[in-house]
C-alpha cells in the first residue's frame, strides 16, 4: 500500500514538472523543473528495483548535464523578445509535427499487449547470481551495443554544437595577443618596491601595473625628394 502511493505521488509529480519544463516562460525556471522531474523519475526507479539506474540518472543527468543546461542558458544571452515574435508563423508547423506524435503515441498504446503472467512476474526480472549493475551491462553491451554507440555519436554531435554556440565571436569580447604578452620584458611589466612595516595602502595607494608604451615610429621620406632618397634623416639641432 505505501509503495503503491509513493508511486503515484513520485508519478504525479513527474508529470507535473515535465509539463512545466515546456510551458515555463523563463528557461531557468525550464531547467529546474527538469532538475525536479529527474529525481522523481529516480525515485520511480527505486521502487520498480532499479537502483543503478536511479543513481545513474541523479549522478549523471541531475549532476552534469542539468547544471550544464543551466550554464549554457545564463551564457549564450538569448533574445526570447526575438524567438517569440516568431510563434504564430511556425505554429502551423509545430501544430503538425505534435499532431504527427500524438499520433505515434495512439498506434504504440493501442497495439500494445501485456502478457498475461506480467501481473505476477517480480519487478527485478534478474537473477540472484546477478546484481543488477552486472545484469544491465549484459545486456547494453551484446543486444543494444549499435544502440548505445549511436547514443555516443549523438551526445558528441550535441557538445560540438555547445562548444560552437558559445565560442561564437562577440562585439563585447576581448582576445589576448599571446605574441605581444611574450614579448613584453620584466622591466616593462613590474616595478620592485621596498615597502616598510605598517605602511598601508593609505600611504603608498595602490599600485598598478604598468601601462604599454607604445615607441614612435620614424618618419620615412619619399624616395626622390632630396640627396638621400629613403634614408632616415638626423633631427636637426637649432
């Protein structure tokens, strides 16, 4: 009785948080209901006897890719004003490929048949010589492998995509000149003071690093006017 109702509260719940996630205006409030629909969806694990799973999926996707999705959000600055000018030209589109799934869903769910002895089977299907962990890889590695290897491709294509989003060039951002830092000397860079005891920064202030100087460029004449053509001319002393 207790296992029947966590599971419909853990359930409820899900439901509830998925619906949130792609109704939610701000996308971080999105990824914190996502946040929430993972643990419950671990919970459901536990109580069906699938405990690796339910770490797996708090560990891996509560724990790394959740608080991905958070970061990516708050740093690729999204204009939802933009995005949303677009709904009522695409709705058509979106209305047809929901359509489309929602048909999916009814041909999966009315072809679907339940074995008869389903009702008494345990909810662990493995055997006591075999943890579930051990179970699990039996099978992921020699039914599904082509499966899981195509997962492997598709999570790499998606962090290819992620690192291209947020490595794009912006008006705002400023890149480092590695050829002038390493050509800049000591005696550019630092100023060696001999402080004494107790004085503070009230006395002295604070000190910054030094600026670049930038040295002036020698005037070159035109090739043709006067006796020395190109050549560099000395300053003349008055």
């Amino acid at each position: 009785m207790i296992v029947n109702l966590a599971f419909y509260v853990f359930a409820l719940i899900l439901l509830a948080s998925a619906a949130m996630v792609v109704t939610a205006r701000n996308p971080v409030h999105s990824v914190l209901f996502l946040i929430l629909a993972f643990f419950n969806a671990a919970a459901l694990f536990l109580i069906a006897g699938a405990e690796f799973l339910a770490m797996i999926l708090v560990i891996v996707y509560v724990g790394a890719v959740a608080v991905l999705f958070l970061f990516v959000v708050m740093m690729l600055d999204v204009n939802f004003a933009e995005l949303r000018s677009g709904y009522q030209r695409y709705l058509p589109v979106g209305a047809a490929i929901g359509g489309v799934l929602c048909i999916e869903l009814l041909l999966v769910l009315t072809g679907w048949k339940f074995s008869p002895d389903a009702v008494r089977l345990p909810l662990s299907s493995a055997a006591p010589a075999v943890s579930n962990t051990a179970a699990l890889g039996l099978v992921l590695y020699t039914d599904y492998v082509f499966l899981f290897q195509a997962a492997g491709l598709i999570l790499l294509v998606a962090m290819i995509g992620a690192i291209v989003l947020t490595h794009r060039d912006r008006q705002t951002s400023r890149h480092q000149v590695i050829r002038e830092q390493t050509e800049r000397s000591t005696v550019e860079t630092l100023e060696l003071l001999d402080i004494g005891l107790g004085v503070g920064t009230k006395t002295t202030g604070f000190y910054r690093p030094k600026p670049k100087t930038v040295e002036p460029v020698a005037a070159h004449d035109a090739p043709g006017d006067g006796a020395h053509g190109g050549g560099h001319h000395a300053p003349e002393v008055r």
